[in-house]
C-alpha cells in the first residue's frame, strides 16, 4: 500500500478482506489436508511438500531455512522496510478423538490449531502476491516447524530467518477454540510480556540399590526424589515475592519395578514457567542448589538438566497500539479488541496473560513483535474443548479473517512506516 487517499486505502482494505473470503473454500480444502496429514517437529515431510508446492504455484520461490523451516518474499519492488509474519506448521503426538471426516489416524493431531495458521499463511501468501505492486518495503513469510518442542523458531533464526533482508518487525496470530467469542474476532496482545518462558527439565539421582528388607545397606533414590519434589514447591512459596509469577511443576517420577527392592536411580521430569527472565534464572539457580544439597544430605547424586525451553514472549508497545487501530480498520469494532478492552467488559482488574508458552519468543527477543490471538469456535457451537485436548476442533469459518489479518497488517504496517 503506497500512500494514498482514504477512500483509496478503504477500497483496498475491503477488497484484501474480500478477497479471502471468496477463498473460504479453498483454505477449508487446504486446512483439512495439513489436518488430515498431520505431523510432529520437524519431521515434516508431506506438510513441506505440500506448502512449497502451494507457494511455487502462486509464484514464490520458497526458501529452505534450517531443518524444516520455509520462507517466502512477497514485495520487495519498492523501498521500505521488512515486516514478518509467521505461520507454525507442527502438530501434536496425540491419538485424535474428534470423529471428524479428515481426521488424522496416524497417531499425530493438530490440536493447536497449527493447521489453521498454515492454510491462513497460505491465503496471506496468495493475496500478497496479488497486490505485490501494493506493498511499500517487503513481506517476509515464515513457515515454521516444531514450535511444540520449543525449537523450530530459534533453528530458523540461527539459520538466517531475520536477515537478506534484514526483518524490522513481526506478527504471529493462534487461534483459539473454546473461547465465547464470533469466529474471527481478533485480540491483540497488550505490551509487554503475553507468554511465559518455559523449560523442561529432568532431575537425575543416584542412590544404591537393595533389598527392600534392608534399607540400611543401600540409599533410596525414591526417598531422595520425594523430599527433592517438595522442597522445590517452597521456591515459590518462600523464596519468590508476591508478584513474581511462576509454575514448577514435576510431571513424571519413575524408579524401580519390583516391589521389595529399592532401585538404584529415580528420574524426575518437569516443566518451569516464568514471566521474567530474571525470575526464570533464580529459579534454575535454585532448582540445581535445592536438588543436589537434599541428595547429598541422603547420601545420594542428583543431577539436574534442562533441554527445550523458549523465553518470554514480548509485544512491543508501538506494534501492539498499530495492530489495534489495523485490526478495528479491517474487521470493525464489533470484531477486534485489545486486551484492555476485554478486561474492562469483563470486570477484570488487570490485563490476562496466557500460561501456555510459544517459541515465536525468540523472535520477540530480537524484533519488535506482537501476539494476536483469533477466536476460532465457542462452546455454544460445539467448540468447547480446549487446545491439546484429542477432542479439541477448530471452527473454519475463521480462516479467512486469519488470511486478511496476515495480509492487511503487514501492508499496512509498511505503509505507515
């Protein structure tokens, strides 16, 4: 969108909104493909094949970023600055429950609705190519895998997603279902932190292996693992201050297999969430200081170590104010909201944070960025199951405002900068 007139700017912003619904169709088609076929991290062969395939038939020249990461350029013909969107690819490994018609059998399902951010990529895609002329700067598509596991962002980054050329700002949108909301309707993440950092970590002791019989002669690693589980829980409740928010929870506690035997080692595992970084840090500084004194006082080992994780996500206040006044442009007032908005129709004191975390942080942590959030289905219309949930179903008739969201904020974006 090069500058123009008002009434110029609004013939536009209809038709990219209309534009998507006439391909309402076509991304439901789409959507159930990547539903249908559904894959985990980065083994993403038949959703690659089938984006890249999609892309080359638009025009694109799909570019391979990191193990399964794609991206395409929309623009680019006139000067201006870069703006990014992204779209994640990945599904879940969970046995699906929904009995829908293109439901996926293969043991893996999209219940995060990463089907529905790719078919809406994908009619981003297309419209942008549209009006390529239009765009003042370029549109970076990101095509993203394993957002699940915390580490298809941060691969996709280490391999060059936000240079040639050089990202100035990004937007990621995840819909939502179970939520009492029109399907479409759009929320835009306050500035600030939306989305905690998340850690998985295992904790590892060591003991000595006996006769149940006879404890004395060994060290119970189960013991150890009990007084370790509990000692961690008075992180939150003696070591942190009232307004530092955080989750620690241990998932999982295997030792031994035999009732009269005390095992050599149990094996704790268990995911960390944090708001700040800061927080984040003292706590894995304690959770390491806390496991290995308690064992050491059981004459026992414990070794604490963390694998996936992601930080904090941040909006960033200037994206956060354009990305409302772009949205209400382009679907009304009736459909877009800030945060804010919300909480005052809802009586709430304080802006809602979510307590899921999301690897496009690491995005957030290098370029200005913002989380829109996309009502995709209310318990009323049969939507009422949350995401991760083998039930869970996302109502389709969000997929155009998805596409039209993708397209418009980005254009417009450049225009005004």
């Amino acid at each position: 969108i090069t500058k123009k007139s008002s009434k110029e700017e609004k013939m536009i912003k209809e038709e990219i909104l209309q534009e998507a619904k006439n391909m309402a169709q076509e991304l439901i088609e789409k959507r159930r493909y990547l539903h249908k076929n559904a894959e985990t991290g980065f083994n993403l062969a038949k959703t690659l094949q089938f984006v890249e395939t999609e892309l080359k038939g638009m025009g694109y020249n799909p570019i391979h970023c990191g193990k399964s990461g794609l991206i395409a350029i929309a623009g680019g013909k006139k000067e201006g600055k870069v703006f990014l969107i992204r779209g994640d690819m990945d599904a879940l490994p969970i046995k699906e429950e929904t009995n829908l018609d293109f439901a996926s059998n293969n043991g893996c399902m999209h219940a995060c609705g990463h089907d529905m951010h790719t078919a809406m990529m994908l009619g981003a895609a297309k419209i942008l190519k549209k009006y390529e002329d239009e765009i003042n700067g370029t549109v970076k598509l990101m095509f993203q895998p394993a957002e699940e596991i915390f580490e298809g962002s941060q691969d996709m980054i280490e391999n060059g997603l936000l240079n040639n050329p050089k990202v100035d700002a990004a937007l990621m949108i995840h819909v939502m279902s179970n939520t009492p909301f029109k399907p479409g309707t759009v929320i835009v993440s306050s500035p600030g932190v939306s989305a905690p950092a998340a850690d998985y970590f295992e904790i590892k002791i060591q003991g000595s292996g006996c006769h149940g019989s006879m404890p004395n002669t060994g060290v119970d690693p189960i013991n150890v693992a009990a007084h370790i589980l509990l000692a961690l829980q008075e992180i939150n409740t003696r070591e942190l201050s009232v307004t530092d928010k955080a989750v620690l929870t241990i998932g999982t506690l295997n030792s031994g297999n035999i009732a009269n035997v005390i095992p050599d080692t149990a094996v704790m595992g268990g995911t960390l969430r944090t708001y700040d970084e800061e927080t984040r840090k003292f706590i894995k500084t304690r959770m390491i200081e806390i496991s290995e004194g308690i064992a050491k006082t059981f004459r026992a080992k414990a070794e604490v170590s963390f694998g996936s994780g992601c930080p904090t996500l941040v909006n960033d206040a200037e994206l956060s104010n354009c990305m409302s006044k772009y949205t209400q442009e382009l679907l009304g007032k009736e459909m877009a909201f800030t945060v804010e908005e919300l909480n005052k129709m809802s009586g709430a004191g304080q802006s809602s944070k979510s307590a899921g975390s999301e690897d496009f942080a690491y995005v957030s942590q290098k370029v200005p960025s913002i989380m829109l959030a996309l009502a995709a289905g209310s318990p009323e219309s049969g939507y009422g199951y949350p995401g991760h949930h083998p039930k869970v179903m996302f109502d389709e008739e969000a997929l155009p405002f998805g596409s039209s969201i993708y397209a418009y904020m980005a254009m417009k974006w450049l225009m005004e900068h």
